[in-house]
C-alpha cells in the first residue's frame, strides 16, 4: 500500500493528539473544530451526498467489528459494523442510493437497507479509489506501491468488478484515484504522475508535468481538475482540459494527500497535519486554529460548503488514532452510538 512506501522513503507517522473538542481562534476564517481524536481506527476517507449524509472510514482497530466506519445523518454519529477485518481507503456515495467503500485485500463493499455486501474482485491488491456516475457505472482503482506492475483498474455493474478492457499498460505499481466530470470525461491519477483520460470510448495516457505520485484528485462537472500528492514537497496539478499544468507552491514541506474543490474555493490536507487553500487562484498554507499531530487523507467539501478533513496514523500499521475536524455549521462532536 501506498504508506508503506511512504515510510521507505523516511515520511514521518505522526500521532493523533489533543484534549477535547476546541473552539476555533478568531483569524480562522472557515471555524475549523475538533469532531473526533484518538478514535479506535484512523479516518482514511470522508465524503458523502450532503451535510446530513456524511461517512467517515478507515482503519480496522482489530475489536471484531471491522473497519472502522461512521456515519452522520445531521443529528448523531453512529458506527457501522462492516464484519470485514480490513481497513478502508475510499468511500463513494450516492444520493438515495448505495455507497460503495474500497479497501485493502481487494475488498469492495456495497451498503445499502442497512446492511453490507461484500462484491466479487479479481485479485487481492488494495483499492485505493472508485468512482461512477451511477451505481452500475463503476471505477476502482488501487495496486501495491511495493510491487512495480501490480497496478489496476476495474469497471463494476453495481455487483461484480472485473479488469478494464483497453486501458493502456502503464508499468506503474499503482493507480490511487479516479474522478470524473462525466461518463465521458473521467481522468486516473497514480505513481509517477501518470495520468489517463477516458472519453467514454477510449483510454489514453496524456502527459503530466511532474513525476511525483499523484495521490488524489478532483473536479466538479464543468470545472476544473486538480489533483495533488507528492512525497516530502506538495505536488497540486490543475487541469480545464487534457493539458496540465504545475501550480505547485514553493513553501509547503508536506505531501498532499487530500483534495476538494466547490467552484473557486478549494481545500488540500496531507502529511503532518498540513491544510492548504485556494485563495485568489493560488495555493496556500492554512494555519489550523489548534494543534493535531496526524497525517490527514481526506478532504471532503458538502453541498452547504462545510469542510471536512480526515486522518490519523495512516503511514503505518496499525491504522489508528482517528481525528476528524469540521468547519460549517454546528455539529456534534466527541461521541457515536
């Protein structure tokens, strides 16, 4: 998995920390808060369909329940029990309809009336990402980042994944992430920069301007794609059509792991509890209102504009200590059902 090779290549894992949910300073424009600290797994994904649909997932804590998985309905958090004893990269929502999370060991779960499926896979690599514009039109992307090849990409019906006919054969050990603003226009982000664009017929690799990893992207339909990741420097790529360009900062000394835009706003979280923002078209250092030793993964943007970002120990095993913080509107914090 991608955080092994994080460590191999000296990334430090830092431990979640703090006492209590906090209040947020006054020079903190967006109010970020505390919701979660030292939950029993690390959050490596956030997202859902609106502010009263949130899941938050992650780590498997070993207590028999499985991964660790939240969920928000706008008045109380509750854990959900997967019964799957692996941990959780991805979660991709649809609205009145299932959510499909993706994890180590090939697992691909479909929730929905409650309860969990577990779907059919072809091989046991981590899924790192998946994305669909409907419940029976998948993507699922994942690898080994310690294994040059073993890099995948599936399409799924809803029920069943298999290998994805005519994607090209780039000898990258794995694809991290896939987003698309339609089923027309869908791009892949992985080791190496690599980058493949799908038109809805076809797949090709186009080029990218850096050879870092890409961890993470994004891109609302009819905006902008960005996509951001590195090792020890943020590496953040934009994208209004197949071209890409750097747009990089010089000062941040972090990987960026996370990303969420809504129209000209954007958040970026990763390594070392770092937050950037977009501000007047570029991207900055955002200082946090409190401390939180922990490596963030996720950034999600709801529908109303509130932001969440998702972390914990997630550059070593095990996957624990869990933080998650919100900036909108009130919520409760600290404690699930």
């Amino acid at each position: 998995m991608w955080r092994q090779s994080l460590v191999v290549l000296s990334v430090s894992s830092l431990v979640a920390c703090g006492g209590g949910d906090d209040g947020a300073a006054p020079d903190d424009p967006k109010g970020f808060v505390r919701v979660f600290q030292d939950l029993p797994g690390a959050l490596i994904g956030v997202s859902g369909t609106s502010e009263r649909d949130v899941w938050a997932v992650g780590g498997n804590p070993g207590d028999g329940s499985g991964a660790f998985v939240l969920h928000f309905d706008g008045t109380r958090w509750e854990r959900r029990s997967t019964g799957e004893n692996v941990d959780l990269w991805w979660v991709h929502a649809f609205a009145d309809g299932p959510a499909f999370f993706g994890g180590s060991a090939g697992t691909i779960l479909r929730y929905e009336n409650g309860s969990f499926e577990k779907l059919s896979t072809p091989s046991s690599a981590t899924v790192f990402g998946i994305w669909g514009t409907s419940p029976s039109e998948l993507f699922a992307v994942g690898g080994d980042p310690a294994k040059p090849g073993s890099a995948f990409v599936w399409r799924g019906d809803g029920t069943s994944f298999s290998p994805a006919s005519g994607f090209p054969d780039v000898p990258i050990a794995s694809w991290f992430k896939v987003w698309g603003r339609a089923a027309n226009d869908v791009r892949f982000v992985g080791m190496d920069g690599a980058i493949v664009h799908y038109d809805g017929q076809a797949f090709t690799a186009i080029s990218s301007p850096t050879n870092r990893r890409l961890l993470t992207l994004f891109a609302e339909p009819g905006g902008r794609y960005t996509a951001v990741g590195g090792v020890s420097q943020a590496v953040v790529l934009e994208s209004d059509s197949e071209t890409w360009t750097d747009v990089s900062p010089s000062s941040p000394s972090h990987a960026m792991i996370g990303i969420r835009t809504q129209g000209d706003v954007g958040w970026a979280a990763g390594t070392g509890a770092s937050v950037m923002q977009r501000v007047d078209g570029a991207w900055v250092d955002s200082k946090l209102p409190f401390e939180v030793f922990a490596d963030f993964h996720s950034v999600w943007i709801d529908p109303k504009g509130g932001v969440w970002i998702a972390g914990g120990d997630i550059l070593g095993f095990p996957l624990v200590n869990g933080v998650l913080l919100h900036a909108g509107a009130a919520i409760p914090t600290g404690k699930y059902d």
